[in-house]
C-alpha cells in the first residue's frame, strides 16, 4: 500500500476519532439533531476511508456504529447511556484497530468483542448469532427498518465523477449499502461510454448506473450513501412510476441532478429541446488549509531565527559612517525580518481546546469509576499556544485532573453533608496574560489541609518552610517525589506518583506551576507557559565579560544597589533591601566560577528576578539591553548544564548562554531540593 495514502489516512482517522468521541459525549448532555447528525457524518467518514485503504474490519465497525447512529437520527432510539456508553468504547476499539493496521500489526482486542454489544443492540429480540461477519461478505442487515407501510419505490439514476476510481472509492460499496436501505427491484448497468478496450484508461469510470428499490427510509437517508461523491456527480432521485423497464427495454438518460425535474423522453423524430444553462451553485466561503509536516515547520522556524541573528550581525558590523540609504535599507530589512519571523511562529500555534477536549472523556469515565457525579467545565478553548507546547502539556494536565477527581472531590452524600450540590465541578481554563499561557485545573472539592501537608512531610523527614503560616510554601511540598496524603493505595492514587513529574514536565518547558487552595471550597494548581518554546525575549546582562540572557517575563527591576541596602546574615549569606523587604542574593559570577566580575554590588547592578512567587537579586556587571533570542538546545548538542535553559547566537557571533531562572534559584539558595 501507498504509505503516503496510509500516513494521510492515520492523521485524518485521529480528527474523526477525536470528533466521534467529542459528539458522543455531548450526545449525554442533550441530543440536538444537529448533533447527531455530526456524530453520524464522522461516522461515515471513518468508514469511506477506511475502505479506501482496505481495512474491512474498521469499515465494519464503523459500518455498526452508523447504523446505531442512524437510529437515533431517526428517533427509533435515544442518545441514553447504554448506546453512548457503548458507541464510546466501539470508538476506543477504533483507535487500537486503526493504530494497529497503520503499523503493519494485529489489534490485541478482536473486533468480535465490539461487534456483538454492537449487533445485540441493534437487533435485542433476533435469535440469529451475533459473532462478527467475517469482512469478506459485510452484513448490511443493521440498519433499523421503519413499518412496512412506510415503503415507497424510488428510481435513481447514479453517474459518478469519472475520476473516482483513482481516489479509492468502490462504486459498488455504494450500490451494497442501498441494498441495506431496501429491497432492489432492478438495477441497469450502463456500458454505452466504454470506449474501444486499446483506448481505455484502467483508472477512469466509465460506467452509470440506474436503479428501481422500495425503501422505509426518508430521502435524507438514501441521500447520505452519495455524502461523499455527490458534488462531483449527477445522481438524481425520484418517485418511481410504474414497474421497472424489462431486460430489452433501451434506456438513453441525460444526467441530471437530483434537484432537475425528469426531463421528458421526445418523440420519435421530434427535436430535443437545448438544456438550460445550470445555475451557478454557491457555496459558503472557507478559509483554506493545507496540511504541513511539524517537521517542515520545525526546520523553517529554525532558518527564520538564522535570518534574524544574520540581520542583527550584519546591522551591528555596518560601518558607523554608512550612508543614510544604506542604514535604511538595513532597518527596512531587520523590519522584514521580525515580521516573518513572528508571522512563521503563528504557523505553528493551534488552540488548546484540542487538548482540553480529551479530559471530557476521562472526566466522564472517573466519575462512573470512582461513584462521583462530576461536571467538566472548559473556557478558553481559543487560547493558541505553540503546538510543541500543547502536546507535551497534555500529561501534566492529565495528571492535575485525575488528582482533581480522585482527591479534590468528594463523594455525592459527603457534599450533600457539607451544604454542596451533589455534582462537583471541575473547571479547566486558559488564558493569555503578560506574554505567557497560563493554565488553571481547579475544583470545587474539598481543598488541601496545610497541617495534613506539614504532618505528611514531617513523617517523610522532609524540612518545612521557614514560614509555617505561609500556604503557598507549605504546597510546594507537594511536588516533592513520592509524595502523597491518601489513606491507601488503590489503582487510582497514593502510590506517590504524579505532581512531582507534572512539576518536572511543566519546567522542561520553562514553565512554573503554582497552588491555590480553601480548605472546604476547592482547590487550583496555575500553570505558567511561553507563548513557544524556539524564541524567548531576553535581556542581555554582560557579568565578567561574558554576555547572558534573562528571560524578560522574570525579571521585576532592575536597581543599583547603596551601602545601607546590603546585608549579611549568618546561616543565609547575602540580602538586599527592596521595597521595604530583604531579598536574597544571587553573585552570577561565583556561581558559574568566573573571575573578574564585579565584587562590590554598589559598583555593578541587580535584577529582581521572580521564580515561582519567590523573588532574588541577581548580581550583574552591567545590562546590554532587550532582544529576542533564538533558542538552540544544548542537550541535543552537548548535555544538560544547571542553570542553563540553551544558547543562542548574538550579532557579534558569539555564543550567550540563556539562563534557567528556577535552575539558578535552586543552585543558589537551594530551595525544591530533596
């Protein structure tokens, strides 16, 4: 098989998939028929492609999932939670099966085990076995038949696009699912375009077809088999009149839409009137996509930081005595630059709804597992952050939300007990604020104890914080690994297991999350987050003649220290007065063992650096100014330096380092460790 076409098939069978299970779940909150009409269409998507590609055992899953779909269109059956529950599970067997075929591998669940639920459902009082058919002879018995009375005899005449074979649709897949919707009476092949057999071309459809049924089912329902062929054909339906023609009968039909009345057959010797002229179809405006490799975009974000650091090298070795045309030339170039440059970093952003949706489902599932009545609330869901960045986000947000369900609330009769309404909420949130993503998972549980926390670290020997009373010191003892306060071990918490690796994740991402919580009313935990994760806007600090950068997003200001502001305090080394508090401080220079950096504070400058709500001085020689950096890894390159978040190149060509601030808080004052 064409692995383009199989690798194709893989992304778009993920969008529906997600759609499917997105649809289904909305289905249990209330059942517009525009719903279930989206639910059926991804549906039936999934299976047109998947016939494609020749994967009969998903068509025939998918070929169920329609079927009990379409009875809900119909209102034979409502979205309740067995159907839903079970179409939600078909949808997981989905995904196994998909995986497994796009990799050359058999699914570990047998299609079988998904199909019989399927077929029982569909059919509660048929006697007749519901194994799975086999994908050699699809069973096309599932659809629900309304009363017999409802029949009516239709006529259809089906001309494809001639082009159609080469997309991979079957045209014989479409005339096997009208045989589901009813009972044939008659179909016509007709073979009047072949042309001479050494002018036939393998790949063009050259055949039309008409056919005479009797079917229970409305219009909507014989029109969804040509959902996916219709613009680009003629197919037209109409009331069937008479018995159909007999084998010798001579049919010449013009092709028509199934919106054109039937055109009248002339008489013997009479002129055929001239067609009218089709009025032009319109159709809403979209905005066109394509799709691009992240790899592609990976590598064009990488040339455009190249062009930056080639405009800034070029403009900072321009002779001083340049002409005016030439520094304008230069300041229309670097203009270019930066537009590109930000323009190439929108590529790459996408919403973070597409991550929010996903814990519908497993909100969904925690709630009937753990006995909770539970409501997923999302906002922000058009928030865009770099794509980089909203997947490796979704396991710490998976993490937050388990925790959130299985911790934070409590039970139906505990919250009845406490005033509460019996369902708790669990909210999800994005925003945009300051240059930075932030994230919040909050609940309405029962929020987190400080002494639970203190007597729990004090049991592990951990050291509490200085400051007892304060709340946001004593949850940071949270993150610290192995941490846990449930009572007991079971499959879904107290094994220790979860927010230290969400603080991991979310900081190798030069983020920071925070916690925030009421005993009795809940609890959130704040997740911080660049915009992307390849340029940072910086400050360039010159500290023993080498140039760093800041993030700018840290720093709080920037000051030259007098005498009276500096102290020292045995047992916590160096403090700096800033309004009206002491802050620690950090000697950048000693703390990567450089020489030759100024040693008297008053003499250089300190940047008020905040991290993770704690702030420090840091001790700098001087301050060069403000300039976006491009980010290169030096993991990838060389290895993991502490303190250090990657390189970048200045417009001299030198290499400044791009300082971790949490890294460097840790270093130096020591604070997280274990």
């Amino acid at each position: 098989m064409d692995q383009k076409l199989l690798e194709i098939f893989a992304e778009e069978a993920g969008e529906l998939m997600e759609a499917l299970e997105a649809g289904l779940l909305s289905l249990e909150g209330g059942a517009g028929q525009d719903l279930i009409n989206g639910v059926f269409r991804a549906a039936h998507t999934m299976k047109g492609n998947a016939g494609i590609v020749g994967f009969e055992d998903v068509v025939e899953l998918t070929h169920l999932m329609e079927s009990l779909l379409d009875q809900m269109r119909q209102g034979l059956r409502q979205p309740d939670v067995q159907s839903v529950s079970l179409l939600l599970k078909a949808t997981d067997a989905l995904r196994e099966m998909v995986g497994a075929r796009v990799a050359g591998q058999e699914a570990s669940q047998a299609p079988g085990e998904i199909m019989q639920p399927l077929n029982a459902l569909l059919r509660p009082d048929s006697q007749e076995e519901t194994a799975a058919p086999s994908p050699a002879t699809p069973n096309l018995s599932h659809r629900p038949s309304p009363p017999a009375n409802a029949r009516r005899r239709l006529h259809l005449s089906i001309r494809l696009q001639p082009d159609l074979l080469g997309t991979g649709t079957d045209p014989l897949r479409l005339l096997r699912e009208l045989e589901e919707l009813g009972d044939i009476e008659r179909v016509i092949c007709h073979v009047e375009d072949l042309p001479p057999m050494e002018q036939m071309d393998p790949f063009t459809l050259y055949l039309w077809w008409e056919v005479w049924m009797a079917t229970p089912h409305p219009q909507a329902t014989i029109d969804n088999v040509f959902m996916f062929v219709r613009d680009e054909g003629h197919i037209f339906s109409e009331e069937a009149q008479g018995p159909p023609p007999n084998d010798n009968a001579a049919l010449s039909l013009l092709p028509r839409t199934r919106h054109d009345p039937p055109s009248p057959v002339p008489a013997p010797g009479e002129q055929t009137p001239a067609p009218k002229a089709a009025a032009p179809r319109t159709a809403p405006l979209a905005t066109p996509t394509i799709r691009v490799d992240t790899d592609k975009l990976d590598k064009l974000v990488n040339l455009v930081g190249e062009l930056v650091i080639g405009v800034a090298r070029v403009s900072e070795s321009a002779s001083p005595e340049a002409g005016p045309e030439l520094r304008e030339a230069m300041e229309s170039l670097g203009h270019a630059s930066r537009e590109l440059q930000q323009q190439v970093m929108r590529v790459r952003m996408v919403p973070v709804g597409g991550t929010f949706n996903r814990f519908r489902r497993v909100v969904r599932d925690l709630a009937a597992e753990l006995g909770k009545q539970i409501r997923l609330n999302l906002s922000g869901l058009d928030t865009e952050l770099d794509k980089n960045v909203a997947e490796q986000i979704a396991d710490p947000l998976s993490h937050l939300v388990r925790n959130a369900a299985v911790h934070g609330l409590e039970t139906p009769a505990v919250r009845r007990q406490a005033g509460k309404p019996a369902e708790g909420v669990i909210w999800l949130r994005a925003y945009q604020q300051q240059g930075r993503i932030f994230i919040e998972v909050a609940d309405d549980g029962r929020g987190i104890d400080p002494e639970r926390v203190l007597a729990r670290a004090a049991s592990l020997g951990l050291t509490p914080p200085e400051d007892a009373s304060n709340s946001a010191d004593i949850y940071k003892l949270l993150f610290h690994p192995g941490f846990s306060t449930a009572d007991k071990v079971t499959e879904l918490s107290g094994r220790g297991v979860g927010l230290d690796v969400v603080r991991e994740n979310i900081e190798s991402l030069r983020g920071a999350v925070e916690v925030e919580s009421h005993p009795g009313q809940g609890s959130t935990f704040r997740i911080k987050l660049p915009l992307t994760l390849a340029i940072i806007d910086g400050m360039n600090v010159m500290v023993a003649g080498e140039v760093f950068v800041l993030p700018l997003l840290s720093i709080v200001e920037s000051l030259r220290p007098v005498p009276g502001d500096l102290k020292t305090v045995e047992g916590k080394g160096e403090l700096i007065r800033f309004r009206g508090n002491y802050l620690p401080l950090v000697r950048l220079a000693r703390l990567f063992r450089l020489t030759g950096g100024v040693e008297d504070p008053c003499q250089g400058l300190v940047m008020v650096i905040e991290s993770l709500g704690k702030r420090f001085g840091l001790l700098v020689d001087d301050i060069l100014g403000e300039r976006q950096a491009v980010i290169k890894s030096l993991e990838q390159n060389y290895q993991k330096v502490p303190g250090v978040n990657g390189a970048t190149i200045l417009g001299d060509g030198r290499v400044s380092l791009i300082l971790d601030i949490l890294g460097l808080e840790r270093m130096a004052l020591g604070t997280d460790q274990e």
